[in-house]
C-alpha cells in the first residue's frame, strides 16, 4: 500500500497520473533529477513526458541529474527529442549518440561542482524538479532512495517537485541517508567530518508539502548494469596496485589499514576492490561516490567499518542481495550529497586516497578519461577530478593495450586532458606501476614506459621520447607534435598503433 510511505497524509490529494504530472514540465523548462550511477532515478514521469512528445507535443528541455541514469530518463527522452542540454554525467547509449552528432549539447564537469553551481545560478532558474522517493515524512520531507546525487540542491532549488513513490524500493532505505547542503560563500562553513563515518546532517531530503505539486506512484526497478567477471588484467592491475600499497605500508607512508580509500565505477573498480578482499588489510574505511558489488564483499567479510558514498551501483545480482540484506547494510553504509562525498575539502583533509580509470595516460602522465581519440564523448569525467586533484595518493589504473591490443592505452601525447601530470602520483596497468611522484617530465616517461607499457608498445613509444629529446635539445618536456598525432592517426587509418 503505498498510502503508508506517504506519511503527510495532506499530501495524498496530491497523487496523480504520471501522465498529469509529466503535463507539469513544459517546453523551455530546466529540469532537475534524481539519480546517480544508473539508481534512484525517476522513471514513470520520464516515461510520460517521452510518450507525449511522441505524439507531437512541443516539450524540450535542460536536464541536470546527479551522474548517469537509467534508460527510462536519458534513453526515452533521447529518442523522443526532449533533451537539448544535458549535464553533468552520462552513460546511456542514445545519449552519447545524440551529444556526439550534436543534437544534445553536452556540459561535462566535476560532480562536487555541480550542484553548488545549480544554488549560483549558473545554470539559470530551476523549474522543475522530479525525484524518486521510499517515503515521504509527517512533515513533507523527502526520504531518497538507492542514490543521492545532486537531490537535495535540486529539491531546494526547483521551484516545484514531482516526487515518485517507488514502491519497489525497500522502505528500510530510511535511515541510510546524511542530508548536508552547505552555505554558500561569503557564508560558507567547514563542513565539519573530520571522521568518515560521522553523520552530519539528516535522513531526509528538507521540502515541505507546499512545494510538492504532484506525487506518482510506481514500481518500476532500477535499471542497474551488469559487471564483468574479472579478467586476468584486471587481476593483474589489482594485484600491482596492492603490492605497491603493501610497500608504500612498509616504507611507513601509509598506516597499516591504509587511509580512507575511493574507487571509481565499472569493471576495473569493482576489480580493484575484489583484490583487496584477497589481501592481508584490514580495518579499511570507504569514502568514495559509488558503492558497488565488491563493497558489499568487504563488508561482508568486516574489512570495511565505514562505508560512505552518493549511490548504491550493484549489478542485477548484488541488488538482489543488497534488498536481501538491507537490515544488516543500512547500519554500515552512509549515503551523502556528491557535493559532500566529493569535496576537495573533505578529501584533502581525511587523506583519501583515490583510484581511478583512464581511457589513456601519456608518457608524461597526462590522463585522458572522457574521449576516444580525443573527440567523441564516452561519458564524462565525474567524480576523478573532485579526488585526484585533493587525494593523499592519486592512483590510475588502465589496461596497458584495448582493441584485442591494436590500441597502446600508453601514448607519447593524450588526444584530450582531464587530469593533468601535476596531479597524478601513481599509474598501474597489468604490466606493472610507475611511480610518478618526485621525478621529472623525462623521468617519468622513462618510468612510464618501461613499467606500464605492453611489450609491443614499448620500442614505439621509446624511440618516439628519445627521438623528441634529440629534436627538442632535451628540452624540459621533449615533444614531436606531429609525432604525436601520426601515433594516433596510424590507428584511425589503419584499426592498430602497430607500424
């Protein structure tokens, strides 16, 4: 019954069709979501609003989520033409069609940033926001469900919401959340964990019924995504990436339970996690964006007493396992605003130290993790700056070849920078780890090179560096542009960076 979940009970005259909601948001409108990574997102509204500019009426709009959703939101609005901006995270495969032929104006930045510029005004006037919910309180506030995201600023910022009622969602997620907004400047506070598992603010989104004009029941599920088994490489980058912290422990840089560790999403990630499951460490705590199924794993087995992050990522199977045992997570897992799980503030300050994916990394330790072949968009750069920029240890991980290894993921010279080398410690492939920190450009590209790139790359990519030292007079970062750009071209003329 969902009767039960909406506990002000004024607001139940306010329970519509999804179809009279989605009439709500009208064309021109800028419209905010919840979801993170593809959870919690609003699914029915989405739907509906698809379904009528389908059937001809005039709808676009802006959209801003917390990261990525699911397919019922950028999938169906995609396809139906209703999406003409969007920002600041992305995954779904219509989308990245849509942004990469130009239909979809893409504004790619750093999580932590989005939501406070949402509060600046950046963006201009929030119209509207839709949010999926497990509850709503006596007073009209708003209990989230699997993410966080960007939905408190969003719900505070809008100027109506539309809450989903999932009913598919467990109610026991009540609990699990920690709503901080911070002030912002010339007001702005500390924002006062100086622990990772301290929570600072309260388990409910802030709203009021007032604000609430339309309220949807559903039970549509989460549209979660499959995760890899793991592979020999990822295997070998995890354990490279353990024993490098094993001896970063024995040189008494890190302390024995390491520091408060973040992890990015996907395959790799949940790898990395899996490794350190086999490992001897213990007592490890968790401050990162998403939680996934490996989390669980290291909960399970006690080497995670903190567990904090925006989103809940399983796959199919660890949703299904998380829903089984949400009694026994809902005490050790703290879901924040991305604004909070990703400050540079909070970062810097409890040490974190982060691991994240490229899809290249240069001699020189540039990283590029957004584009392919440094034009077309695969899904944003998230969370990685907010981290690697602030982080005790920043760590990137690759495969040191892609494309049945046609394509080095090692490159003289990355077709686009994210991160750039003054903030990257540390680069790990399952070739082995170079170590950046406290070396010069040419010093890390021989470190680079001889640590981290496939044996079929390596005479490429050293004849390349010692050939840049000759032309540039061993200059202080020796370049060939052309160089540099006929690595790549060989591989769109050719499908391989193999001469």
């Amino acid at each position: 019954m969902y009767q039960e979940r909406i506990r002000c009970k004024q607001l139940l005259e306010k329970v519509v069709s999804a179809d009279e909601a989605a009439l709500l948001i009208k064309d021109g409108m800028f419209v905010g979501t919840s979801g993170f990574t593809p959870c919690g997102y609003p699914k029915a509204v989405p739907l509906a609003l698809a379904k009528q500019a389908e059937e001809g009426r005039k709808v676009e709009i802006s959209l801003v989520t917390g990261a990525s959703v699911g397919p019922e939101l950028d999938g169906a609005l995609t396809k139906a033409g209703v999406i003409k901006k969007r920002h600041p995270y992305q995954t779904n495969g219509d989308i990245q069609k849509a942004l990469n032929n130009g239909s979809v104006n893409y504004f790619d930045m750093h999580l932590s940033h989005s939501p406070q510029h949402i509060r600046y005004g950046f963006y201009g006037n929030l119209d509207v926001a839709i949010v999926e919910a497990c509850a709503i309180t006596e007073e009209g506030h708003i209990v989230p469900t699997t993410s966080m995201g960007n939905t408190p600023t969003i719900v505070q910022e809008a100027d109506i919401v539309i809450v989903e009622i999932n009913t598919s969602q467990p109610k026991e997620l009540e609990g699990m959340h920690d709503v901080y907004i911070p002030l912002d400047p010339p007001n702005r506070q500390p924002i006062p964990i100086v622990d990772p598992g301290e929570r600072i603010g309260t388990p409910y989104i802030p709203c009021g019924p007032d604000k609430i004009a339309a309220i949807v029941i559903t039970d549509i599920t989460d549209k979660v995504r499959p995760l890899a088994p793991l592979d020999d490489t990822s295997k070998a980058m995890a354990k490279n990436l353990i024993a490098f912290l094993e001896n970063e422990v024995k040189l008494g840089r890190l302390p024995k339970n390491l520091l408060p560790l973040q992890s990015g999403v996907g395959n790799v990630a949940n790898a990395v996690l899996a490794g350190l499951l086999e490992s001897d460490f213990k007592d490890l705590v968790f401050y990162s964006e998403v939680i996934q199924d490996a989390a669980f794993d290291m909960i399970d087995a006690g080497k995670f007493i903190v567990t904090s992050g925006t989103s809940l990522t399983p796959s199919e199977e660890g949703l299904v396992r998380f829903k089984e045992k949400i009694n026994f997570y809902r005490d050790k897992i703290i879901l924040r605003p991305q604004e909070i799980s990703n400050n540079p503030e909070t970062a810097r300050r409890l040490g974190v130290i982060s691991m994240n994916t490229a899809i290249e990394i240069d001699i020189y330790g540039h990283v590029n993790s957004t584009h392919i072949m440094g034009s077309r968009m695969m899904n944003g750069i998230g969370g990685s700056g907010d981290f690697t920029r602030n982080a005790y240890l920043s760590i990137f991980l690759t495969g040191s070849v892609a494309k049945n290894g046609d394509l080095s993921c090692i490159v003289p010279m990355v077709s686009h920078v994210d991160h750039t080398e003054h903030d990257v410690s540390v680069i790990v492939t399952e070739q082995g780890v170079a170590d950046l920190r406290n070396k010069s450009p040419k010093e890390r590209a021989v470190e680079v090179i001889n640590k981290c790139a496939h044996p079929d790359y390596k005479p490429l990519l050293m004849e390349y560096f010692e050939d840049a030292c000759k032309a540039t007079n061993n200059a202080h970062t020796p370049h060939i542009i052309s160089r540099c750009l006929e690595f790549h071209d060989r591989f769109l003329k050719t499908g391989t960076m193999k001469k």
